[in-house]
C-alpha cells in the first residue's frame, strides 16, 4: 500500500530533523498549545501505537482507548496521559523508539488490505484511510517543530494523500459543529509541490478555492490560518468552509489565529 511508505517517508523526513537535537532541545516549546518537541513526538508515538492496536481488530482497540478515554473525561490532558502511558519517555530514547514503530506500523500496513476497516477514536475507517492519517498527523504536527527550528520542509507529491482527507473531511468539518455544510462544495484547484495541477469537486468560478497544495494542506491540518497562506478563496460556501476546515477526528478545534503560526527566527 503506498500511502503506508508515504507515511515513512514523512516520518524520516521529521526524524532527519530532529536527529542531531540533545535531549534539552527536545524540550523546546512550539507555537502549538504550548507543547514541547517532547509531547509532539510522545503524541506521534503513542498514536502510531494506537494504529498499531487498531489493525488487531475493535476489541484491542477498544481495551487500548479505555484509558486516554477515562483521563480525559476527568479533565486530564492528552499530553499528560501519553507522558504516563509511556512512563516519561523523552529525548534521544523517545526519538528512537518512536523512529522503530513507524518502521513497524508502515510494514504492518503495507502488507494489509486496503479497504479492510480499522477502528479509531471518531468513525472507523479503511486502512489506507488510516495509514494516510498517520501520514497527516506526522505532516501536520511535524509543522510545529519545524516552526520552532527555524527550519523549511521540502515538499513532496506525497502531501496529496493529506490533500485528500481534507477534501473528503469537507462534510466533517461542519458534522462535528452540529452545522448544516454549505452547498454547493467548492471546486479545488491545487498546485502540487512537483508543479501538478490537482482538482477536486466540479468546475465553479463563483465557489472556488485556488493555490499552493501545501497552503491547502495547512489550512485543513489547522497549521495556518487561511489569511497567512496564499490561498485564493472565492464565494460564501469555500470561505466558510476554510474559515474552519478540520480534517483530524475529534471535537471541533478553532484554527489558529492570524500571524500566531509561523517560521520562527533562530539564532
């Protein structure tokens, strides 16, 4: 399955990042709700552990999930509950153990069915389904340790399959607001990092969200705010949509606000 070596590929391109950092760098705090390159990793870690338990089926998932489930009906944090679920682990060993599973996950996911349905926190999904999410989470939380770096990600045509969970999020985005999505779809007019077109939906030149793929990908992952990026967004359906877009599971998030997302100096 591609989307499960996408999703190594992506993962290297972290772990060459953060291969050289000591173990007091990875506790560097990121523009992302505070969180350290140490919670950022543990997140990954822990979720790619928690796809890895998903592929054995809705009983291992489920016993699995009870956990972060009753911490955080208590009001507990997520990156709390991963700290203790994986008794601290941190730095150089962190980065280690987290670089082994994704090995792990993505052959595990290479050799399945497609199309088999894996269980997760929100809906099931198919296990490429899954796998890409891996691949988006890794993109999308990747971003912020970039950020605090001071450093620039090459990009890469993989980025489409994330480009495809936030288009096909579309109706999730407003499901998960308890709101009616606007009709009709917008038309999406992308260009990859190879200088491909991709397009997605009908042809509309009233209800149109036109640019960089990379900026659409940051939008639907809630890196950027739509106003930092160079997205053309025309018509009230496509404005709404990006003032809001939410391809990850969960309750409803506010994307950053303008200008709080960036490149950070360094030196």
């Amino acid at each position: 399955m591609q989307q499960a070596i996408d999703f190594r590929e992506e993962s290297l391109t972290l772990k060459s990042l953060i291969e050289d950092l000591d173990d007091t760098a990875f506790e560097s705090v990121t523009q992302f709700k505070g969180w350290t390159i140490n919670d950022v990793v543990r997140h990954l870690h822990f979720w790619n552990k928690a796809v890895m338990v998903a592929s054995q089926g809705e009983q291992a998932f489920s016993e699995f999930f009870q956990g972060v489930g009753a911490h955080m009906a208590k009001g507990g944090s997520l990156p709390e509950y991963e700290k203790q679920y994986l008794q601290g682990l941190s730095g150089g060993a962190l980065r280690s153990a987290w670089s082994d599973l994704v090995d792990e996950t993505a052959e595990a996911y290479a050799a399945m069915d497609p199309s088999a349905r894996v269980p997760w926190a929100g809906p099931s999904m198919g296990a490429r389904s899954s796998i890409s999410a891996r691949q988006m989470e890794t993109w999308a939380h990747g971003q912020e340790v970039f950020d605090v770096l001071g450093a620039e990600r090459e990009e890469h045509d993989r980025i489409r399959n994330i480009i495809v969970l936030g288009v096909n999020t579309f109706g999730w985005t407003f499901k998960v607001r308890n709101e009616a999505p606007p009709e009709p779809m917008p038309y999406v007019e992308l260009i990859a990092p190879s200088g491909a077109l991709w397009t997605y939906g009908d042809p509309q030149e009233n209800n149109v969200i036109r640019g960089d793929a990379v900026d659409f990908a940051r939008v639907v992952t809630q890196t950027r705010n739509v106003a930092d990026t160079g997205l053309t967004v025309i018509g009230s359906p496509a404005e709404t949509w990006m003032s809001k877009a939410q391809c990850f599971a969960g309750a409803a998030n506010p994307p950053p606000a303008k200008g709080s997302r960036f490149k950070q100096a360094r030196g």
